[in-house]
C-alpha cells in the first residue's frame, strides 16, 4: 500500500494553488512533478561533485565520472539490461528514436527496405523514419488498430515482406493508453529475423518493463517522464546491434584516437555519447529511479490502475462523454470529448478550476486522423494523485458541461 499524503509532501510543487484552487495535476503523460529527492539531488551535484566526467586524473572528475557511471548502472538494473554498456544516455525518448533511425538506416538499410510503425505512434516516432525515407527512400507501413484503441496483431503479422528491416512500436500510447502486447510483437518479428525498437515513454514510468524478458532490441525512455529531471533519457540497445551500428554524432568522448586521416571510435556506451554528457541529470535520473524503486513499480501500477478505474467508472456516467482508447490492458492515460465543447473550452475552464489536462493532438496527428476528430482532453494519471482530486475533476467537467 502506498502512503499517498506522505508521497505528496516529496513533492512541493503538488501543494500549490492555481487560480486560487488548490493544484489537481493531471498531465502527467506530458511531464511529471520532481520530488525533493531528485531536485536535491541537482543541487548537490553542482555545489558539490561538479566536474567534467572521463579522462579527468583530478579527485573531483573521479567523483563526478563514478557518480554518472553509477547512474548508468542504476539504469541498467532498472531496465534488467544484461550490460551496462547497452544503457546509452541521450536527450529522451525523441533523440534515442532519432539515433536509431539514423544509425540503423545507414548501417542495415537500402531503398525500398521497410519499417512497421503503428496508427498510434507519438511523432517522435513517425518522423525521424520519415526523414529517413527522403533521405534513403526507405518505406514505411502502419499496423492498424481496431475500434477500442487496440492493435491489430492478425494484421500486423501480414505487413511483414523480405524488405521489412525494424519494427518501432510503443508499449503505451500516450493518446490511448492502451498497453501493446509488445512481448508477443517482439516473438513475431524475431520469428521473421526482424529486430524491434520499443518506445517506452509511456510505459516506464508505470509498468515493470525487463528488456530481457521482452527480448527488445531497442528500449528508449525520457527521464522527465518518471520524476527526473528534463533533457535525460535512455537508449537501451543489445549489445550485438550496438556494436554494430555506426555512429549518431561525431565529437569528443566516442572517440579511442583521432588523425586527420582516420578516427576509430570508442567502446560501448561511449560510441553513441558524443559530447560531454549530461553528468548531473544523469545522477538525478537515477534518484529518481531510485525513487520509484522503494515504492515499487508493481504497487504504483495497481494504484494508477486503480484511479483509472474509478474515472472511467465515473466519467462513463457524464452525459456526451466519449473515451477513445477502451482497450482491455490500458495504463493511467485517458483521453475524451464531451458532446460537441472543444478540447480547449474543456481544458481552459478546467484549468480555472486549478484543474490541469492537456488538449489538442498530442503528438499524434496521424492517430487523431484515424479517431476521425482534431483532438481530445487527455487526463494522466500518477501515484501521487487521489481519487479525491478525480471526484474534483468529475464535478469540473459536469460544470462545463452544464454551461454549454
Ligand atoms: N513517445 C511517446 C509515446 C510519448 O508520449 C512522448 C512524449 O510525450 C515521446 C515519445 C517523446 O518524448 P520526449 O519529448 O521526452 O522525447
């Protein structure tokens, strides 16, 4: 059982008022508040472990590189990736995609080759292959889903050709919330000899994920979505296709030697981290990781499954309400409209209600063309929110909808 008050006061941001109406965060799908911990956790570092990390003899560099290697291997136990050096560090979730769809286009793609993305892809997965495709001309092919939000797996395994080279799926749609039976889309892909990149932004923060049990290729995250800081995230990569990736970028830390003729690149991890990395937010990623850890993921999933329960429960009973994604395994994220008020009628008068949702396409514009409507209202749902604040919720939408 989790201590909800006592998870609040971690996090002072939560007690704040909006529009003189207590705070009622509900976007977490966008970004989610930091507890103490992980804000401390910055403050520290820079006042006292403040160097820059690898190739540094001096004390307070050696601080600062075990410090980031330590986060690195908080990560890898997180995620239960056999190896350290498959947890790469990247901006978040869109660049870890970017780098994929760079590296593993140039390395293992010719044109006319194909990637399978699905209907309910964020843009951070649709476009980096998009831009692949002018560059390379490779193609791209949709799964699609049915009615209640879920994909099509009967489909999916007809999009596969001799051209197929990855399949780039989310584990949870940030629209929807449906869970993707990713594990059983893994087995079918491997069964045709096709890797697979998972994007976990959705589902880290609120579900167990093992990328081994998963047997994922690919696993990405963004620290900012699971209580760390923002400008983090995780490219978790076999070690086999690390290794034989070329580069993303080019700069110092991936190299081993450089002459004016030639460069050989640095081991894993350090491959794929041109640049000084980001040392501080690495340390507070892994607080925050850390964090979710003594709550436990299992006990946050069975509360957030449990708020879930009790909004839908209650919103199914406001008149006009309509909830895309009914899907039968569905994390914390629920998106609706209610009859015909705009999704930024709802979210603006909600808000003066001290009330925060997100509103308009999400980041899934292809995925609202499929809904066949321009956008919705999206409540998200974390461990630190109460079934009081969805009571408050409720009672604003019935408000709005009265005015209508
Ligand atoms: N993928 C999904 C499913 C998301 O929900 C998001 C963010 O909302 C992203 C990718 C992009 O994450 P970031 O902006 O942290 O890179």
């Amino acid at each position: 059982m989790l201590d909800i008050q006592a998870i609040r006061e971690d996090f002072p941001l939560l007690s704040h008022t909006v529009h003189d109406k207590p705070l009622i965060y509900f976007d977490n799908a966008a970004t989610t508040q930091k507890p103490r911990q992980v804000v401390e956790k910055i403050e520290n570092g820079y006042y006292n472990v403040n160097a820059n990390v690898h190739r540094g003899v001096h004390f307070l560099s050696q601080a600062a590189t075990e410090a980031h290697e330590n986060a690195r291997k908080t990560v890898q136990y997180f995620l239960h990736a056999r190896s350290s050096n498959e947890i790469i560090f990247t901006r978040g979730t869109t660049e870890s995609i970017n780098l994929i769809a760079s590296s593993f286009t140039e390395g293992f793609m010719q044109p006319g080759d194909e990637v399978i993305i699905s209907t309910m892809e964020h843009h951070s997965n649709i476009v980096p292959w998009q831009l692949q495709a002018a560059r390379k001309g490779i193609a791209l092919k949709v799964i699609p889903m049915n009615e209640k939000g879920e994909l099509d797996i009967i489909a999916y395994q007809t999009l596969f050709s001799e051209k197929t080279r990855l399949v780039s799926v989310a584990h949870v749609s940030n629209v929807l919330g449906t869970v993707n039976p990713v594990r059983e889309m893994i087995d079918i892909a491997h069964s045709q000899g096709v890797p697979v990149l998972i994007d976990g932004a959705q589902s880290v923060p609120h579900i167990q994920v093992d990328v081994q049990a998963l047997d994922a290729d690919f696993y990405t995250f963004s620290a900012h979505k699971i209580y760390g800081p923002t400008g983090i995230g995780v490219l978790y990569g076999k070690e086999e296709w690390l290794d034989k990736l070329p580069p993303y970028q080019g700069g110092g830390e991936m190299i081993a030697t450089v002459t004016f003729d030639k460069t050989v690149f640095n081991e894993l991890p350090y491959k794929f981290e041109a640049g000084t990395p980001d040392y501080i937010g690495s340390t507070a990623l892994a607080e925050a990781l850390d964090y979710v850890s003594r709550l436990g993921i299992t006990e946050i999933a069975a509360y957030e499954n449990e708020l879930l329960q009790y909004a839908t429960d209650k919103m199914q009973s406001i008149e006009g309400m309509r909830i895309f994604g009914q899907a039968i395994h569905k994390s914390g994220v629920i998106s609706f409209l209610v009859g015909s008020i705009h999704p930024y009628d709802m979210g603006m008068l909600l808000d003066r209600l001290g009330i925060a949702v997100r509103t308009g396409h999400h980041c899934a514009q292809p995925l609202m063309q499929r809904l066949g409507i321009e956008g919705t209202v999206r409540a998200s749902f974390s461990f630190y929110n109460t079934k009081k604040e969805i009571d408050t919720f409720i009672e604003g939408i019935e408000r709005v909808r009265k005015m209508f």
